[in-house]
C-alpha cells in the first residue's frame, strides 16, 4: 500500500541509551542452558500474583542488557498493572542473531529463536500462561529480534511491539499465520533510518528496510483491509483493524524523535503503555 500522507514518529535504542528514568528491576537473574551455551534472563513477576494472564518479552538493544531495558521501559509497573509475568533476557554479546549478519551473534551461528522459542515453552508452562497470551517487545536490535522471531514462529507469539527497528534486508520473513503488530518508529532515528538503507549497530554495518515497508509488509502478511491515517500525541498512527484471524497493523510515527525508547513529554507518546494497550487488546 502507499500513503500520501507523511506519518508521525516512535523510535528506541540500539547501543547507546540515557540514563534510565526508572530504578532498574531488583529481581534477581535466571538463567538456561541452550545450544550449548549458558543464557540469562531477568523475570519479573507481580508480588502475589499466583495466575499471570500473559508473558512479555521485553528485549534490549545493542549493548545493553535486559536490566537496563527493565530501568529504560520501566516494564515491571506495566507487568504489574495488567498481571502479566515479564522476562528481559540477555543477549550474546550483548546482541541478538537478529538476521542483519552484522552481530557477533549472526556470525556465530547462535540461534536467538530458538533460544526465545525455548524461554517461552519454560515460562509459559512454569506460570500456566494461556495459549495466546505471549507478546513480545524490543528496542532496537531487541524490535529487530522481536519482529524475526514473530517471523518464524507466528504459532508462539499473539502480538509484536517493535521499537525504533525495522527489518534486514535479506532477512526471510513469511509467516504461517497472522501477528497484530504496532510498530514504532522517529523520523530523526539516526542508528535505524526511518528511510531504510545503511545502519551501524554493534558488530557493524548492515542495510535494512523503511520503516513505512515493514508496515506495509505487515499489512500484506496479515491480508489487511485499507488502512487510516489518524493524529496521535507527537505523531501519526497509520492503523487497520480487521485482518486475517483477527489480527491488527498499526504504524506510529514521532515526528523528530531520535533513537531512544519514547515517553514522557518530550516524546508525547509513551511507547510502554501504548504496547502494553496493544497487547491487551490483541490476545489470540
């Protein structure tokens, strides 16, 4: 599809973030042996809460870590609001095999879905998390992660919340079966390009798609009706209810937002809870 309208803006990190506005997460690591390898998860589970009614992954950029990704979004409040079990897990090399080719993960041959997929059977069963309650999350390298897992294993995860990310050029995306999906993205992200082309994150250069050909990629996948174009607070939000099984595609664009997650007033959008809203309303 094509828009004639210039959309609005939402964008997150890849390497470099500010200083956190919230106290990272007290909770103490977890850990699972995958592939071979030892890796490491943060939980947070709202105190007394015995029957989660969903799992988030919430996944960090490059560099970082999903502490910090806990302090950046300040998940743990959302989980504890809606009475949702949240995971941060951690990347190798404090990246993910996100399909760029770029991180030292890619190049390793790590397998991050696997890993993911694997994460979400032990969490779904250890909480009795019900079929179609996992969402993911991600800033970043952590949006690109999320959109390829959503990728390739559609059957595990109901809705994807990419942040400032967009998709590898070469990565192979063609899912089974329909995702809802809110992407959100800044017109002045200078590690992602709102445009599309080269990027440099951790590990190095890579080429990626628009972000407005992500979307539309989205809406084709999930056999969209005609989508609208409506204000939100700081951007646009290019959106269509009543895709296959259904499923929803919306697109918020910040106008002159760079590449940090999006709250607070300078934002004037707060992508934590507009994901968290996204989720609720998008179980299967």
């Amino acid at each position: 599809m094509r828009r004639v309208i210039p959309l609005v803006a939402a964008l997150l990190l890849l390497f470099t973030f500010p200083a956190a506005q919230a106290p990272a997460s007290p909770d103490p690591p977890e850990a699972l042996m995958f592939g071979g390898l030892h890796r490491t998860y943060l939980l947070h589970v709202p105190a007394g809460l015995e029957h989660p009614n969903a799992l988030v992954l919430n996944l960090h950029g490059g560099s970082q870590t999903g502490r910090k990704q806990a302090a950046e979004t300040n998940y743990d409040a959302v989980a504890d609001q809606y009475g949702w079990v949240v995971a941060y897990p951690d990347g190798i090399d404090l990246s993910w095999a996100d399909g760029r080719g770029a991180s030292t993960p890619d190049q390793r041959g790590v397998d991050d879905v696997g890993f993911l997929s694997t994460l979400i059977g032990r969490l779904t069963r250890q909480f009795g998390i019900p079929p179609g309650r996992v969402f993911v999350t991600g800033m970043s390298a952590g949006g690109f992660m999320a959109t390829r897992l959503a990728c390739a294993r559609p059957d595990l995860v109901a809705a994807i919340v990419p942040v400032a990310s967009t998709l590898g050029v070469d990565v192979h995306c063609n899912p089974s079966k329909p995702v809802s999906v809110l992407a959100i993205h800044g017109t002045a992200d200078r590690v992602v390009p709102y445009t599309g082309g080269r990027m440099v994150g951790r590990g190095g250069a890579s080429t990626v798609v628009a972000a407005q050909t992500m979307a539309d990629r989205w809406l084709a996948f999930d056999r969209c009706p005609p989508a609208v174009l409506a204000p939100v607070a700081g951007g646009e939000r290019l959106s269509t209810a009543g895709c296959a099984d259904g499923t929803e595609v919306a697109f918020v664009t910040i106008d002159g937002w760079g590449h940090t997650w999006p709250t607070g007033p300078a934002a004037g959008f707060d992508a934590s809870q507009a994901s968290a809203q996204f989720f609720a309303a998008h179980g299967r």
